[in-house]
C-alpha cells in the first residue's frame, strides 16, 4: 500500500522560505515512480506546482509552474523515496494546500518528461493528505 506523508507547512512572512518533504512508503521495487507537489489555494482549481518525470532531479525533467520557476526547487531522493520543494521568495499567492502525488505509469508521467505542466494534468494514483502553507504580506 503506497502512502505518502507530508511535513514542512506553516506560516511565513512574504520573502520568506519553506522546505515541505514528502516521504513514500510502499513503493514496488519493480517500478519507477514519479513525484511532484500540486497546490490548491481557497476557492481555487489544484494546480500542479513542481513534477519530476521519475527520473531523478539530476539526470531526468522537472516541470515546474510558471508562477514558481526561479522561486521553488524540487529534489527527489530516490534512494529513501523523499520529494522536497524547497520555496523561496514566497509571495502570498503562494498560499494553499500543498499535496504530494506520486504515480507509476508512463499515461501519467511521461508528459512530464517536456518540462512543461501539461494543460490538462494527469490523474497521479497516489495522494498525501497535504500540508497546508501559509505567506503573510
């Protein structure tokens, strides 16, 4: 049974930072996963923030929204199954629930593979229950 746990959230001043992490359990040795943070502010259609295509953040594509490129940094090690988005300059429209989603077939990660969120974000398998951040003006 795959899980995915959340920690990092909370309350920052505007200009401030926050590292979340997202530590996968139950995994198929057998299989790649890919890894990513989706966000969803009040009132708001989620949106995905940062995905990797599973392939490492060293040697495969990260996908990162517009509104994030430059401020947010993912890393994934695969070795203990942890993503991190490590959030920097953080704006308040930078509030919201943050989740983890994680996935294993090529429908689903592939896309990711151009560097680009797709317009229509697949359906990832796998959910935390999310952590919620907050930036104060």
């Amino acid at each position: 049974q795959v899980q995915l746990v959340e920690s990092g959230g909370g309350s920052v001043q505007a200009g401030g930072s926050l590292r979340l992490s997202c530590t996968a359990s139950g995994f198929a040795s057998d299989l790649n996963y890919c890894m990513g943070w989706f966000r969803q502010a009040p009132g708001k259609e989620r949106e995905g923030v940062a995905v990797n295509d599973g392939h490492g953040t060293v040697h495969g594509a990260t996908a990162y929204a517009e509104s994030v490129k430059g401020r947010f940094t993912l890393s994934i090690d695969k070795a203990k199954n942890i993503a991190y988005l490590q959030m920097n300059s953080l704006k308040p429209e930078d509030t919201g629930m943050y989740f983890c989603a994680a996935d294993w077939t090529d429908e689903v990660c592939l896309p990711y593979a151009s560097f680009k969120m797709p317009q229509e974000p697949p359906q990832f398998e796998y959910w935390g229950q999310g952590t919620q951040v907050t930036v104060l003006l």
